[in-house]
C-alpha cells in the first residue's frame, strides 16, 4: 500500500483526505493519505523522515508552505511563488510545487472562462493571493492586487511581469473595468462579512472566492445578486488537489469522484 500525506498545523478539518482517497480507489490504486502535524521547528526533520519510511508524496499547508522551500528541489514556479504546496518523495532529493497555482487556473478553465487579455482583480497579496496572482499573469491575464496592507500588494505587484499594486480603496474604480475578480483574503471565512463594496460588483464579472468554509460567503451571493457568474472556493480546492494527485500518480485524476467526496466532506 502506498502512504501519501498533509503536512500542517492544524490538519485536523482538513478535506483532503477523504478526496484523495476516493480518487484513489476510484482508479484502484491502493494508497491511503493521512495528516501529521510536525512542530514548526522540526519540518525539515518530517520531510526527512516521510522519504526514510516511504511516503510517496506530501501536500503543505500553513504554517509550512514556505518553510519547506528549503527541504525540498522547488520547481520553477513554486520558486518564484515563494512557497511549496506539494511534495514528490519518490524523488532524491524530494521535489517541490505549487498546485495552488495552477488549481486556481483550472478552476476558471473548468468553467470555461478564458484568461488570456483578461482584466483581473485579486484581492489579498498572502498565500493564495501570491498563487493565484501568478497563476492569472500566467495564464495572459493583467492582474491588479489590492490589499489591506498596500505595501504587499505594491510588492507582489513588482514581482509580476503585468501586476499593479493597491489599496482596497481604489477596488470600486479597479472593478469598473474589470472581467475577474478572485477574494483571496480570509475576509468571510470567520464571519459574514464583504470585502468588496455591493455596488462595484456587475454581470459581467465573474467571481472567485478562495474562501471556502461556509462555501456561499458573503462575496458570492452579493455577486449572485448582481448577475456576475460565481466560483466557489472548492473548486480551486479540488483542483490543487487533482494537480497534486496527478503528480504523484501519473494518471488522470477522476475529478467528478473527487469532486463528490470533496463536496460530501464539506457538508459533513
Ligand atoms: P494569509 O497568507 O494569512 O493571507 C491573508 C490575507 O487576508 C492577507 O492578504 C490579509 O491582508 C488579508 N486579510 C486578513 N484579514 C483581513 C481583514 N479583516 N480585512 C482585509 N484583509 C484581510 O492566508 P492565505 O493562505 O492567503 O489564505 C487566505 C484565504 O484563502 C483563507 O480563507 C484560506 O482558507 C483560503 N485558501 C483557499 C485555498 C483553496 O484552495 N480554495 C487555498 C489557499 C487558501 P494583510 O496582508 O493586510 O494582512
């Protein structure tokens, strides 16, 4: 049996193990996926030790994704992202990448929204900001970041090759033009709260929330409400999930299986 896993603190709601799972017995593939929370200090000695024992593979959640940059061979991308989502231990030494990048990309694609000379906002300039900023500028799109510290905004916006940093102020004015906007904050995961004014919200938006925890957050029944096309947060979910399955595996992931377990687990 092969033993695949979830580094991160804490892991213990984590959604990932029953959507691993059932892709892998879906395509029968005998492998289990667990969780460990090894302490901040000793995140070099896990990944050490999972390679020793045989896990095949590992994904990283907070607070690790940038600390395991310098345990494992980061690809490119999780390079210049800054931070490392998925682990290959089959490899010597254990490879690095970002799925969050392209789970965010995929997540459009499945609803056949086209990227390339699209006008797109994201909001928040953290982790999942960082992936999809870079995932969206990859994909063709021109990217403004607006953020409640500016300066991280104007930051990640400098590392982008068409990236413009920004107050959450100016995100009225940003969305007036705007085809994408993605929340990339943690703003309505606590509570009901909106980061984006109603009345900058319109029909030809669509909208992604990487909130996913309620799954219909503030942000989407606002842009429901104003006739823009909405995408959920499990959606990017999954797809960094079936990135990182598909990279370990070498197969097709059966993303409708995995798409149900996902969905099953967030309702439980
Ligand atoms: P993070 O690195 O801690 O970044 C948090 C971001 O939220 C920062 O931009 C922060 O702004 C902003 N923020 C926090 N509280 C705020 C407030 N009250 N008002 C305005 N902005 C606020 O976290 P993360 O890893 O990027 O995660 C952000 C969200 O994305 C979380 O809800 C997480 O669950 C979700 N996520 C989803 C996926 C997925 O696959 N769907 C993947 C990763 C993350 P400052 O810079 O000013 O602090």
């Amino acid at each position: 049996m092969d033993v695949y896993g979830l580094i991160g603190n804490p892991v213990g709601h984590s959604l990932s193990p029953p959507m691993q799972e059932a892709g892998f017995d879906a395509c029968g593939i005998d492998a289990r996926y667990v969780t460990f929370e090894p302490a901040q200090s000793r995140v070099g000695a896990a990944i050490a030790g999972a390679q020793v024992l045989g896990i095949c593979g590992l994904n990283v959640t907070i607070p690790f994704k940038e600390a395991v940059l310098e345990h494992v061979e980061p690809d490119a991308l999780a390079r210049r992202v800054g931070a490392v989502n998925t682990i290959d231990l089959t490899a010597d030494p254990p490879q690095g990448f970002n799925t969050d990048v392209d789970g965010a990309i995929r997540a459009f694609r499945h609803h056949d929204v086209t990227l390339p000379g699209t006008q797109a906002v994201v909001v928040g300039a953290g982790g999942a900001g960082r992936a999809i900023a870079y995932g969206l500028c990859e994909a063709g799109a021109t990217v403004a970041i607006a953020n409640r510290t500016t300066e991280r905004a104007t930051d990640l916006a400098a590392e982008l090759s068409t990236g413009t940093g920004h107050s959450l102020a100016d995100l009225p004015a940003l969305l007036d033009d705007a085809d994408i906007l993605v929340n990339a904050t943690s703003v309505g995961m606590e509570s009901d709260e909106r980061i984006v004014p109603t009345d900058a919200l319109h029909g030809d938006l669509v909208v992604m929330d990487a909130v996913y925890r309620p799954l219909q957050t503030r942000l989407l029944r606002d842009a429901e409400a104003a006739n823009a096309t909405t995408i959920d947060g499990a959606w990017m979910l999954l797809f960094q999930g079936i990135e990182a399955f598909e990279r370990w595996t070498g197969r097709d992931a059966p993303v409708d299986t995995m798409n149900g377990a996902l969905r099953c687990a967030l309702k439980g």
